[in-house]
C-alpha cells in the first residue's frame, strides 16, 4: 500500500529530524514538541491502516 509507505517514511525522516534538533542543541524546543506530536499522529494512522490490511480471524 502506497500510503502506508509513504507514513512510514515521513516518521523515519521526522525521527531523523527530532534527533538533530536534539543533537544540536540549537532547537526550539516548541518545534522539537510539533515533530514529536506529528510523529505520534503518523504512528497512530500507521497502526490504523496496517490493521486494516490484517483480517480479522475470530478464533
């Protein structure tokens, strides 16, 4: 699924950018805090949609 991978990649490219932030000590931490609420909301719809490809067994 193309949207699926597409999240995928803008959290890792969010997690890369969190971290530089971090690392340079120059960041704004009001910024820090949008990317890791952006990053959360990307792994909520990323768990939703790979949900949605796994069918429900009722065992």
């Amino acid at each position: 699924m193309r949207r699926l991978e597409l999240l995928r990649v803008e959290h890792r490219d969010l997690d890369s950018a969190i971290a530089a932030l971090v690392i340079a000590g120059g960041g704004d931490q009001m910024q820090v805090a949008r990317l890791k609420k952006r990053k959360l909301r990307l792994r909520d719809e990323i768990a939703i949609l790979e949900d949605a490809l796994v069918p429900d067994i009722i065992a």
